[in-house]
C-alpha cells in the first residue's frame, strides 16, 4: 500500500475512534481549526453523548502540497474538551504505529503529529 492509501485507512481508523478526520481540508491551520470546531459544536448539538465526536484531526491544503513534495504529513488535531489534546495526539499515534507508519511527535500536544513516508 503507497502512502495515500495508508493516511486513507489511517482516518478511516481514526474515525472509528470518535474523531472527525478530514483530509485537504481548508487552506491553512487557522481556518482548518475555525472550521471543526464550528463542526464539533454541532455534532455535539445533534449527537447522543455515546456517539459525540471527542475531537478532530486533519491536513490542510497546505499540508497536502508539502506530503506531495516531502513525503512528510503534518496532522493537526483539536479536542472538544480542554485539556484533552494531548489524549487525541496519542490515539493518532497508537493508530499510526499500528498500520505501521513512521511517526514523530514529543508528546507535547501543542506540537502536530508528523508521518514520515520516506520512499513510498
């Protein structure tokens, strides 16, 4: 499986985990996180609490470029709750490390999740 196929699975499992997970989405960072958290809002509005989404993660359109050119896929991601980042960082994590994706990330949940597909 080539790289794009791995970040396809990668949010589809993410998804499965409660977390909105959008690939290309928007044009940059602020606008990306304006976006899922208006989305996040209303999933919260319109969802039972067993079924409500605890946060999103995504690539911007800029992100995209830069994985066309690098191979390297930054992952951005917010959680509905505060303080909670650092939980949705690690989910990213443990599912990538399970498809086998190369991943850095400090654990700091200020800092994106970078996947590294170095000759894929």
């Amino acid at each position: 499986m080539d790289a794009k196929g791995k970040v396809n699975w990668l949010f589809r499992n993410l998804r499965k985990r409660r977390l909105m997970a959008e690939q290309n989405f928007a044009c940059c960072m602020s606008c990306a996180v304006s976006e899922l958290s208006e989305m996040l809002d209303e999933d919260k509005k319109r969802s039972c609490p067993k079924c409500q989404k605890i946060g999103a993660v995504f690539y911007h359109r800029q992100d995209a470029q830069g994985f066309a050119r690098t191979g390297h896929l930054y992952l951005g991601y917010i959680a509905t709750e505060d303080g909670k980042e650092k939980q949705i960082g690690e989910i990213i994590v443990e599912e990538a490390k399970r498809l086998g994706i190369p991943i850095a990330w400090n654990g700091d949940a200020s800092d994106r999740v970078l996947l590294k597909f170095e000759g894929d």
